[in-house]
C-alpha cells in the first residue's frame, strides 16, 4: 500500500489508526487564489502522469509477491482498478500502457488474464468479484487485485475546483484530493491469520449528487442487502463499516440511509472508518485501500469485530458492498506482506 501517510501497507494502516493526516499543501492554486490542501504519495515531484501511477503500484505488488516467494508472477491475473475514461485528466490511453508499464517497472510479467477495470472507486468491487470467478471457476490460484489513482492533476483539479467539489476555505462540503496504490493477492486457501471475502453487492443509485432527484440511499442500500443476503449475515452483526466518503455531505448522507434502511435489530454503536480523513480522495484505489486497512486491523487485533462490511460509490451511481470476515472456512483469502 503507497498512500499519503506511508509507503508500504504496515506503516499506512498504523497511520491511519492513529489518525495521522497526509494533507499538505501542494503547489496548485485554486480560485480565490489560494493552495490547495492535498494528500500526496511521498514520491519524487518530477514523477508525473503513467510513471508516477506505475510507481505507486509498484511497490504494493512487490509486498504482495513478498508475501509467498515461491509464487510466480506470471501465474498470477492482475486485476488492476483505474480511473473512469472520463475523468478530467486521465492518463491518455491509460487502459493499453499501465499494465505493460508495470510489468516493465517490476522487470516481470503477469498472466495473459490480466486486465484493467476502469470504472473509478466501485473498480476494485469489480475486480475482486471477477477474481472470484478465476479461481473458483477457472483454477488459479492466486490473483491480483490492485488500484491506483491520483486526483493531483491539475486539469482534474480545474473541473472540480469549478464544480465546488474540493475543500478549501471558500467550500466546507468538498473533499481533499489525494492519491494512492495498493494490491491484495487472493487465493482460495486460507490460513487462521487471514481476511476473507465473504459476500459482494451491487446496484446502482439513481439520485446521483449532480441529478434533480431527492437522495433517498436506494442504490447503496440494494448493495448493502445484496452482500448481507449473499453473505447469511444481518447488519447488526458487522463489527464496523468501513466507507470511502470523503468529505462531501452527500456521501455521509447516503450511508445513513443505507445503515438505517438496512438495519433490523437495533445495536447502540458500530464503527464507521473513514481512510479518506488521513489520505484524501484516492479514486479507484479506495477499496484495495479499504481491504488492506481491514487486513491489518485484524491481523494486530484492533478490529472492533472479526466481521465489516466495506462500501464505495461512483459519481456516476454505481455501487458496491463488501462483506468481510475473519477467519471462516469456504471463502477468499487477502494476503498482504507479513510483516
């Protein structure tokens, strides 16, 4: 994991719980003339656009291979979460270079499998759902999951500035704008000490954030209920939720409704983690982000419960929901470096 606060996944998740901030003050200026806060991986400023997303990756794969040094890269799917086609700013013809740069960074290749997801944040729900197939339905063993985005690109950065989507001291209801990588290998044997996939859930939600409609969380709660169902788990049952809001009211809204549209037997407190408080907007590397956090989490013991349930949100309405547990047999293991 390569995020704001960290370069690799146990100093970024011991981070995060500590609730250390990677906002800083970067060098673009936003209207009203002032510099916009971010939350920037600590890698050379001269790395720009396929060589800096290719280094923030980098390093992530390497923790996951370290993870088993018998395994084979080219073995093993990349299954890589990306920025939507229309993002303002996007790398040009990002989805046919990232993983030839990659392969070409690491001086390694992966199977022919492999492939790109460029659907923004719910990218990585995609992918860890089409890993599932490859190794329940087609025999791998091992595969990759892995994200990596930047909101720090000034063109990006213009077109949110202009729609009053950023926090500066003009906007309160606006997020930082931040990047990150991060990857989890995922095999279909487990060990006790593992995080488990146990359910996904998609839909997609109507009342986007720029429509006429009223938010009333119909999309995010499908996904919950989707994954509970899926899953034989109710939502009093999850230890803690674990969300990619990222400053912006609507996205704490449309949680709400979904926990209370969702919720059966009432519990007095659960969780809710939010990453985006220490490393900012990270895009498509929200869930590999989210899954890696949960993994540690458990792993050092500070888990509120063995049981969570992961959620993000497109702005263009898709949505997913992940159920994750902690040691059950018959489901999907995460590995990261055991450190």
């Amino acid at each position: 994991m390569a995020t704001a606060v960290g370069l690799d996944a146990p100093t970024s998740c011991a981070a995060i719980r500590a609730g250390i901030s990677g906002f800083r003050e970067t060098r673009i200026m936003v209207l009203g003339g002032e510099y916009l806060r971010g939350a920037e991986v600590p890698l050379s400023r001269r790395l720009h656009g396929l060589p800096r997303l290719a280094a923030m990756i980098a390093g992530p794969i390497r923790e996951c291979l370290a993870a088993e040094p018998s395994l084979r890269p080219e073995t093993v799917p990349l299954l890589l979460a990306v920025a939507e086609p229309d993002r303002p700013g996007r790398v040009r013809d990002l989805d046919n270079r990232i993983i030839p740069f990659i392969e070409a960074s690491l001086r390694t290749e992966f199977h022919e499998r492999s492939r790109v997801f460029p659907i923004g944040r719910v990218a990585g729900g995609v992918a860890l759902s089409d890993a599932r197939k490859l190794i329940t339905i087609h025999g791998f063993d091992r595969v990759l999951v892995a994200g990596v985005d930047s909101y720090l690109d000034e063109r990006t950065i213009d077109v949110m500035d202009d729609a009053f989507r950023l926090l500066t001291e003009r906007n309160s209801d606006g997020f930082v704008p931040g990047e990150a990588g991060a990857a989890v290998l995922l095999g279909a044997h487990c060990s006790d000490e593992n995080l488990r996939i146990r359910s996904l859930g998609f839909a997609v939600e109507k009342a986007v954030m720029d429509g006429d409609l009223p938010l009333r969380g119909d999309g995010l709660a499908e996904a919950y209920r989707q994954a509970l169902y899926d899953g034989g788990v109710d939502l009093h049952e999850m230890g803690f939720r674990v969300s990619d809001a990222s400053g912006e009211q609507y996205r704490f809204k449309e949680a709400a409704f979904a926990f209370a549209r969702n919720t059966k037997v009432r519990k007095e407190f659960q969780d809710f983690w939010c990453p985006a408080d220490c490393i900012g907007e990270t895009g498509a590397a929200v869930i590999p982000c989210m899954t890696g956090i949960v993994w540690w989490a458990c792993r050092k013991g500070y888990a509120p419960g063995p049981l969570s349930l992961l959620h993000a949100a497109n702005d263009d309405g898709r949505r997913v929901a992940i159920v994750m547990e902690e040691a059950r047999p018959r489901s999907l293991e995460v590995a990261l470096s055991p450190r």
